[in-house]
C-alpha cells in the first residue's frame, strides 16, 4: 500500500514505468493494495495490463492463423445409405458385412481413397429424402426406375441377380398350378390368393408395373422396410398368406435362419422372364454434379472389378449348387456385357 493510502480502500491502477526494464509501449501496473480483515494482500488482477496483453495476443494468433497454409480443399464425404436385407447387406450375426452388397461396397471405398467414407442405416422415406436433397449420398444395389431418375444417377449394373420371385409353401404349390412359374398378374388378380410384399423398394419396373396396376387390392398384405419380416413367414406357415414377393437369395436366407427353407419354394414370375432388366441393380447417387463425379468414377472401377473371381463370387455364394452353373453363364454372356 502507498503512503497515505486508507485502509480498507483500493487504490486506483495506475500506469508506472518500470524502474527495471528499458522504455516499452507497454507500461506496467502498479496496482493498489487490498485490507481484508486485519490482513493485507495485493490484488490479484491488473485490468490494464490484462487488456493490452490480451489484445496483443489476440492479434499474434490472427496473424498466425492468416500465415498458417491452407488446404486447396478439404476431404469429401461419401455417405452409404444402408439397410438390413441379408444376404445383401448383413449388420449382424456370423455373417456380419459379409453379404454380396458389403463385398461391393468395400471394393468401391477401397478404390475411392480420395474419399472420407461413412455409413448411414435408415428407413426409405429418409434415405430417399437424402437423395432428393442433393446430399452427398450414394447406395449400392439399386434397381434403375423412372421415379428414380428424377433424383439420382446410376451407374452401369452393380450386381446380376436371379430376379424378385413368389415364395410359397412347397405344400401349397397346387394353388399356383403346380408348375415352376406363375403370372403376377393372375395371381393378385385371384381374391382368394393373399400376397404380401413390401410398400418401400422396387422389383424391378416389370413387377412394379403389375403391382401399380393392383393397386390396394384386399387380398395384398404390404409391410414396411426393405427386409422380409419374420412374422410375414409365420403367417405364411400359419397358412394366412399364401405368398411372398422377394429375391430368391434373400428369402432363403430369411427361411433358413427361421429354419423353414426346406419347406419352401419359389416360384418364377412371368412378367420379368421377358429381358434382364429386372436381374440387375446399381449403385446410386444424387443427382447433381457432385454424384455425377462419384458415378464417373464407380463406373471405372466397376469396368476393371466385374470380371474378377471375387467381385463374381459375392452374390454366388449364396446360391444353391443348381443355381451357379446357371448364374456364370448368365454373368459372363449378359451381365459383363452389359454397358450403358
């Protein structure tokens, strides 16, 4: 405390050079003393030497940020829209990312380095919402529609896949005549058929077609969600559905899982027997120029990966042994052929 001061009051900051160091722009503060109670300690802040330090190092870090060198431009990010569709997508299990779409979808973000990758499981309306949105958005393993085109671009086909058939119990097939194909549309067309099948993905335009044409028919039972559910089989078993519309693979991987496959058969449809269009599927983009820089690229690695042994045996490992002879002629004469 200065002579004179009076206990109990602070005295003022006042700016003192000091006695010590040479002449600089900034002077420090002799601050006051402070009486507390019988004791007396010096105050622990200098307001005035606290702002000009902190505006001084406020203005050494902006000029050293400013000098910092920048990026030309920072990493893009490619999110997978994703499902859980075994054996095309798998998130769990044994099998976990071991489906024909996980293997696909590693090779791409293995040959797209230049790309920070993440994953995004949800249901349809978001995923598709993504899409309309020009969000930086991709999926793998979709099938080309028109309603599609309008808010996404594809790639040249992803996968060959045996196409979306009618799974019915092997007990039931005299329902459906007996034979190894049926048409679509006759069957929706009989009310004493009941059909179920999902409101939320394609089967490819020929199915889709037939289905539009059925409209909310009594005798159609829709679920929600891209997998087959568990409780559409238990019905089918309980004799309350007498058909479901999926892929082949899938749906016996779903019934082997529930332990029902042998107990079940599936049935060609007719309607996309006619061409191969309702067999392939591709990845997906939004559809700006962004997902087509992304497709440019996909579709180049795709040229160089299809014909391997690994990308081939992604989706015909889940075949049945009379159903790979079959598959690689197929992938050979039509699906490595096929370039838009």
């Amino acid at each position: 405390m200065t002579d004179g001061a009076v206990a109990g009051i602070d005295n003022h900051c006042l700016p003192v050079r000091s006695a010590r160091l040479p002449r600089h722009p900034l002077e420090s503060c002799a601050c006051g003393m402070r009486t507390v109670g019988q004791r007396t300690s010096a105050s622990r802040f200098c307001p005035w030497v606290s702002w000009r330090a902190a505006n001084l190092l406020a203005m050494t870090l902006v000029a050293l940020v400013f000098a910092l060198p920048f990026p030309a431009g920072a990493r893009d990010t490619i999110t997978w829209m994703e499902v859980d569709m075994p054996p095309f997508l798998i998130q769990e299990g044994i099998d976990r990312n071991q489906g024909y779409g996980d293997v696909v979808s590693a090779i791409l973000r293995q040959r797209l380095p230049e790309y920070d990758h993440q994953e995004m499981v949800t249901n349809a309306i978001r995923r598709f919402s993504a899409f309309e949105k020009g969000e930086h958005v991709c999926m793998v393993g979709l099938y080309r529609t028109p309603e599609r085109e309008a808010f996404m671009h594809f790639s040249i086909p992803t996968f060959l896949t045996m196409p979306a058939a009618l799974i019915v119990r092997k007990d039931k097939l005299a329902r459906f005549g007996g034979g190894p194909r049926i048409s679509l549309d006759a069957v929706l067309g009989n009310p004493d058929l009941a059909i179920g099948f999902s409101k939320d993905r394609s089967y490819g335009t020929s199915v889709d077609a037939v289905l539009k044409a059925h409209g909310q028919r009594e005798n159609l039972l829709l679920f929600t969600g891209q997998k087959l559910p568990p409780n559409f089989f238990a019905m089918l078993m309980r004799d309350r559905l007498d058909g479901l519309i999926g892929l082949p693979d899938e749906a016996l991987y779903q019934a082997e899982q529930l332990g029902l496959r042998e107990q079940l058969a599936t049935l060609l449809i007719e309607e996309n027997q006619q061409g191969y269009e309702g067999w392939m599927c591709a990845v997906g983009c939004a559809k700006t120029e962004w997902g087509k820089a992304v497709i440019d690229k996909i579709n180049a690695i795709l040229i160089q990966e299809r014909p391997s042994e690994r990308y081939r045996q992604a989706y015909e490992r889940w075949l049945d042994a009379n159903s790979k002879q079959r598959y690689r002629h197929l992938y050979q004469q039509v699906f490595l052929r096929t370039i838009p």
